[in-house]
C-alpha cells in the first residue's frame, strides 16, 4: 500500500489502486468467507439487472440524495462508498468533491465493479477509483467522508465494520432497510428479504427481525463512533439513513 497523492481532501485515503478509474484488487489471497463468494456471485450474476432497477429508482424517497447531503462533504474532499454497486452514487459523490477531490468506489463483485467503470469512462472522471475489496475489510486508510447504501443489512455483524469505518473517517452515512413502516410496507419488505434470504444470510423464520438487528448494530456503532448523530426516515419507514460525524 502506498500513500496516495492524488486526494486534495483534508484526510488522505490510503488504498491500493491509485489512478483514475483503476480497478484495483486488495490484499494478498486469503481463504474468503463462503458468505462474501455467495455475495459476489449473487451480485455478479445480477449486476445487469440491478444496475438498471438502481438507476430507474434512484431519486425514490430522496434516499440517496439524503445520504450525500449528510456528508456534507466540500470541493476537494475524499469520500469512500463501500459497496458501491453500479455506481449509482457516484455522480452525486463526484459533484460534491468536485475534479480537485477524489472518489474511491469499492466493491467485491467483479460484474458490479465493471459496470461502475463503464460510468466513469463514459463521464471522463480522473479523480473516481475503483477497488475490487471487501469492505469489511477497508482497503482505505482515511477519507473525509464514508457511505454506503442498502450495504450494512448483508454484513453477518455490521457493529465492528462500522466501528472501524468511524475510525477512518470524519462522517459516515449509511442507508439501510428497516421495518419501521406501516403493515404494507413491511409486508412489502419481508417479501423482498425472503426472496433474497441467501444474499442476507437470513433464511430464518424471522428474515425481518435479523434485518432489523443488523440496522440496530450499524445504529449502535455510530452511537458509539461518532460524536455528531442523525437520524431521517424515509420511504414510508422501510429505509433508514443514520449519519455521524466526528466533532
Ligand atoms: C444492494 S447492492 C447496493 C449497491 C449500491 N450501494 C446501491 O445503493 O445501489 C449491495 C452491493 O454491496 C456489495 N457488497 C456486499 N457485501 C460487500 C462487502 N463485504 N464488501 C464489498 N462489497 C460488498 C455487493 O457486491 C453489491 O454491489
């Protein structure tokens, strides 16, 4: 790992893919969880699909709108979105730091990651990173900024992760599902993660309740982590984004 000279934020990110639109794969070979293979061959095997539902509900209760505007991020800063997917976030994070800041974009799936590059060949950014990693396992140092949506609900125990991405970062913004809402849309939600249960590792009898507590794990540790905390509910209380900064 090298020191990367590129971000003009007020923290510097540390990561292993240093040019523009690099793809940059972490780490030295290690035995990989049978969860996170399971997780990339799901979202390989979806990247397409999901890519375009992403892009065509993007401005949907204003979720990921939110979510940069909790960055609060300024022209010149370093922001990392953890599972970044298709990118779908990334030309509001590359708005918001502008062509003097730097966005690194990580994610474990390949097909995910490919269609992410597509964007940014397409709009010409310098300054966006792609890293091919777990983001359990940051392959950053420090950033001004950390998001990471609809993410945290597939991590076994976002507690720790969160933790340390606190560490790493001025602010962390998080977008997650919760069944907060009315009976429909939490029938609507239970739906959703029983469809998906071998992606979220929740084929239980309860997927909602094992969705509930890893929000309220990535909750605690931004209770724990942060010193500045927020809280928006949004679409109906099925998504929840919870913000924390440092002082
Ligand atoms: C539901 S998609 C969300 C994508 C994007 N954040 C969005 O809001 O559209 C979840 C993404 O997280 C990635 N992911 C899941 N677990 C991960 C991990 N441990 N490390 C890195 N990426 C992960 C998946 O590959 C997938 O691209």
């Amino acid at each position: 790992m090298a020191e990367d000279p590129a971000g003009g934020g007020r923290r510097r990110p540390v990561t292993r893919g240093d040019g523009a639109g690099d793809r940059a794969r972490s780490g030295p070979a290690e035995r990989e969880p049978d969860r996170l293979r399971r997780i990339r061959r799901g979202y390989d095997a979806w990247a397409r699909a999901y890519d375009w539902f992403a892009r065509a509900t993007a401005s949907v209760g204003g979720v990921r709108a939110a979510c940069v505007d909790a960055l609060d991020l300024s022209p010149g800063d370093t922001v990392v979105e953890f599972g970044c997917g298709p990118g779908v976030n990334l030309p509001a994070l590359r708005d918001a730091v502008g062509p003097n800041g730097r966005v690194v974009g990580v994610d474990v799936s390949p097909r995910m990651l490919d269609r992410a590059a597509g964007l940014v060949e397409r709009r010409g950014w310098e300054n966006v990173s792609l890293v091919e990693a777990d983001a359990e396992r940051p392959p950053v140092a420090a950033a001004d900024g950390v998001l990471a949506t609809f993410v945290t609900s597939l991590f076994s125990d976002p507690y720790p992760v969160l933790r340390r991405w606190c560490e790493l970062s001025d602010a962390v913004v998080v977008a997650a599902f919760v069944p907060e809402g009315n009976r429909a849309a939490n029938a609507a939600l239970r739906a959703f993660v029983a469809l998906n249960g071998r992606l979220f590792d929740a084929t239980t009898d309860d997927p909602l309740g094992r969705l509930a507590e890893r929000t309220a794990a990535a909750r605690r540790a931004l209770d724990d982590g942060a010193t500045v905390r927020e809280r928006d509910r949004r679409l109906f209380g099925t998504i929840v984004v919870e913000a924390g900064r440092s002082g």
